[in-house]
C-alpha cells in the first residue's frame, strides 16, 4: 500500500476511536482526555500501532493552533484582572519548579545536575485540558478558571524558554565548553530569557493587531476565519526563525485578536471563527492525547520504577510549595487566592503534551537521555490518570460546582411532566392499534391527563416564581428555533430555492439574532397568568360552584 493511501487510513482510523471514546465517555464518567490516554495505552500494549510522536509533529502543528484557541477565547480584561497570580505561577513558579525538582532528581535518581535542571524545565509545563473542560461542565468559578488557563498559556512559553537555556547549559557544562564563572552564566541566561520572551510576545501583539485590522474591514467569515489560522502558524513560524519563543508569540497574537479582533466581525463570522477553533482544538487536542498513550513505554518506566517515583514526589512537592507558598501568600489580604482555589490549582497541574514534546528533543548526547524520558512520560502518565480523574470528585468536594437548586427542580419537575407525556402518549398508540381496550383506555388517560395539568400546574408555578429561570428557558427555545431557520435557509440554498446573495442577507440577520441572544440583548421577558379572582360567595342569591 502507497505511504500516503496508508497515512490516509491510519488518520480516518484515529478520527474512528476519537469519536467512539467520545461517545463511550457519556457513560463511564472520566475526562475524555484521560480516556483517549488510556485507549492508547491498551491500542500500544496489542502492538498494532506504532507511531513515532516527533517533536515537531506537536510543536510546530499541534500546539499553535491549542495556544491559540485557549488565547483567542480569554479576554483581555480577565486576565488584567487576574494578572498578579498567572504571572507568578507562569515565570517565578517555572523556575521554582526547574532548581526544585532538578535537586531532588540529581540527589535521589542520580543524574548529573544539568541533565536534573533540563529535566526540571520540561516537566515544569503544565496541561489544564482535563480540568478546563470539567469547569465547563461543571460551572466552576471564572476566575478559577481564567488563572488556570492564562498559567497554562504563559507558563508553556516560559518552560520552553527555560528548557533551551538549560540544554544548552547542560550540554556545554558536559563537554567542558563552559569556562565562565557562574554569576556570569546566570547573567547571561536571565538576558537571553527576557530577550526569547519579549520578541517573542513583540511578534506575536504586532501581528495580531495587523490582523485585527484587515479583519476589522473585511465581512467575508471565510477569508476572516482564514486569517485567524495563518496568524496562528504565522506568527509561531516567524518567532521562531527570530530565535523568539513561537510559543508566547501566539499567546499574544490569540489575545490580541481575541479582544480586539472580534470588535470588527460580523456575527456570522463570529459563529463561523468560535466553531471552527472549537472543533480544530477538539481534533488537535483528541490526536495530541491519544498519540501520548500510544507513544508511553510503560516498560520503560517499570524499568526505572526508583527514579520514576522520585520524579513524581518531586513534582508534586515543587507544585505544593508554589502553590501554597508563593501564589498563596501574593498579593494584599483581600485579593489572595481562596484556600480552595489553591487546592484544584495544586491537584489541577497536570502535564502533557508540551513535556513530552521536550522530552523527545532531547539531544541524543544528553547524559541520561533514555532515564529522563521515561520520568517524564511516568509523570505526564500519572497526572493524567491519577490526579485527571479526580479533580472531579475535588471540585465538588470543595463546593466549586456552581449547582442551582432551582434549576434542579425545574429539570425535575419538566422530567416529570414529560415522563407522563410520554406514558399518555404510548398508551394512546397502545389504544389505537387495538393492544389496549377501550375502558381500560379510557380510565387510565383520565388518570394521565390529571396528573399532566398538575405537573404543567407545578412547572408553570416554579417558573413564575423565578423569572430568570423562564428567561433560561425562553432563551434556550428562542435560540433552537433560530437555529431551526438557519437549517432551513441552508436547504432552501441548497436545493436552488434562493439565491446566494438572499441567503447571506437572511443568515446575517439570524446571526445578529443569535449575537444578541448570547450578549442578552433581546426583549424576550417571561409571562405569567394574572391570578384568577376567587369566586365570589357573599352576594344573595349566588351560589359558590362546587
């Protein structure tokens, strides 16, 4: 078979088991993530596939367009807000994290101390996928979530940074190439960071303000969607061949456009950018977690059980002593970070794939190369599955899961209600076809249309008594039968009964509805039944009805 009819087929399989985990994760109650590791963990214990995971493959491919999506939906004003902790998880605790868990690596597993830091670095990354995608389903805390996301952004950028500067460090000191005194070399170091990262944050702002622009003049979301994801490669591709981090470049190029670029699309393009990036990140980020559970030897790791472990303590030790010492006792009293939050962001510092890419680029002539490798795929294993299933449990545990009671009732009592809708109606085509007698019919609907009218009754007074909760409710009916036009507009376009121009004149006003509708600028209120009067019983000759 031709390699490219085989990398054809070995792609639709991959897209096959992503969406049958998908599916499977419905019922089994883990991330979807953690699943997709644990698949092809099983997938390369059968041996029926093996997949070299390059460095490049993830650097240069996966992780431009994840660091952008994460970037373009986080805005400008709550990461200002919330700039003082992700800075210093992102900068300070990266470096807190490298000399920590280097020392503990080179006295407990025995490597040399450059290959200890290089070690350090690359597992300093953290990858908050698992977590982000459960404070959505779970409604936790926005600045939870922001801090999370925005250390994850800039902390990438930063490890990367670090990760170089340490091989480089690592490799003269084991060739004999470093005769400069020690003060010298940190100097030197701490000038080549600042200047990696503020190029690279340079590259990344200026190309999104550019962008921003010519998007702010154009209204064609395919040609606006387009440039979001030349901006996205472009911008890394261009801070790397500058000797800048590409990485923090689209960090900065995602928030530019995010918060700026927006301001001059129309709704449509919106739409149409926010559900690309959404499924592109969905792709990226399936492909990215599966191929780690298809690239992890645990043969390897049970090899070096000892240094493994180490490795792992270490780790979370260092993010224990980050997280509660210097994120936790930052800031003025009143704007410290609650005692909770401090908790899932310890237990939230799961590694992926930016480790493991770090991990591959090791050069071959690194001392302790093979060893390195294999603590950091036991680490990126471990978080993954360890702490990725059960930060969970942790939210709840802490009360961070935003869980309204009144939307709990109001689904309990519209399950009601459509609970015995539905018997009424099975039983009515029971009836219908003849399965059910007429008296026996006749009883049991009277009974179901009684209690119907009750549970309407009891739905309709929840929702009276809570307005916003029929606002949800409205807005939600209001938005599917939107999107109902739209689908009929795209079939009446595509079986010839209007034209083009007709179509994106009438999807354009139906995508300012559907703007309006997510910004709450709409005039739908909720209405309720003015009370009846009681019946009156005091006027002669007038009976009170019975």
């Amino acid at each position: 078979m031709p390699p490219l009819v085989e990398t054809e087929r070995l792609v639709i399989e991959l897209l096959l088991v992503l969406s049958l985990v998908a599916i499977g994760v419905r019922w089994l109650r883990i991330p979807y993530t953690v699943a997709l590791v644990l698949v092809g963990l099983l997938i390369s214990l059968q041996g029926s596939q093996r997949l070299e995971l390059t460095p490049e493959l993830i650097m240069a491919l996966f992780v431009p367009p994840l660091v952008f999506e994460a970037a373009f939906q986080l805005r400008w004003q709550d990461l200002s807000a919330n700039f003082r902790p992700i800075i210093l998880l992102a900068v300070p605790g990266v470096l807190v994290t490298t000399l920590l868990v280097g020392t503990v690596v080179a006295l407990g597993a025995g490597l040399p101390w450059g290959t200890s830091l290089v070690f350090g670095a690359l597992i300093s990354a953290t990858d908050p996928i698992a977590v982000t995608a459960l404070f959505r389903t779970l409604g936790s805390p926005r600045r939870l979530a922001v801090i999370v996301e925005g250390e994850s952004l800039f902390n990438d950028g930063t490890a990367i940074v670090v990760f170089g500067l340490a091989v480089s460090a690592a490799m003269a000191i084991q060739e004999g190439l470093s005769s400069q005194p020690v003060a010298s070399q940190v100097v030197a170091a701490a000038i080549t960071f600042l200047r990696v990262s503020f190029v690279g944050l340079l590259v990344g702002s200026s190309l999104g303000w550019l962008v921003s622009l010519v998007i702010a003049r154009l209204d064609d979301y395919l040609i606006e969607t387009t440039l979001t994801m030349v901006l996205a490669f472009g911008a890394y591709l261009l801070a790397e061949q500058l000797h800048a981090s590409g990485v923090l470049a689209v960090v900065a190029a995602g928030i530019i456009t995010g918060s700026l670029g927006v301001r001059g699309m129309s709704p449509t393009t919106r739409i149409v950018l926010t559900n690309f990036w959404e499924y592109l990140a969905f792709i990226v980020n399936s492909f990215v977690f599966l191929l780690i559970g298809l690239a992890i030897n645990l043969s390897d790791i049970a090899a070096n059980w000892l240094p493994v472990a180490i490795a792992v303590i270490a780790v979370l030790a260092s993010r224990a002593l980050v997280i509660y010492g210097l994120a936790g006792a930052a800031g003025s009293k009143g704007d410290r970070l609650p005692r909770s939050y401090r908790h899932v962001l310890f237990w939230g510092g799961m590694r992926g794939a930016i480790s493991l890419a770090l991990a591959l680029s090791l050069p071959a002539a690194l001392a302790g190369r093979d060893l390195v490798r294999a603590m950091a795929f036991a680490v990126v294993l471990f978080t993954l599955t360890a702490q990725g299933t059960t930060i969970g449990s942790l939210l709840k545990r802490l009360k961070l899961v935003r869980a309204d009671p009144m939307q709990l009732e109001y689904e309990r009592r519209h399950a009601r209600l459509a609970g015995a809708q539905s018997a009424r109606a099975h039983l009515r085509q029971l009836y219908e076809s003849g399965a059910l007698p007429r008296a026996s019919w006749e009883s049991l609907d009277a009974a179901l249309e009684t209690e119907v009218n009750d549970r309407q009754a009891d739905l309709q007074d929840l929702l009276c008594a809570h307005p916003e909760l029929q606002s949800r409710q409205i807005e939600q009916a209001w938005r599917e039968g939107l999107l109902a036009r739209r689908a009929s507009l795209s079939a009446m376009r595509r079986d010839g009964a209007i034209s083009d121009p007709v179509y994106e004149e009438l999807a354009a006003e139906i995508d300012s509805a559907l703007q309006a509708l997510r910004l709450q600028r709409h005039d739908l209120r909720p209405v309720c039944p003015a009370p009846e009067e009681p019946p009156a019983t005091n006027q002669p000759g007038i009976e009170a009805p019975r």
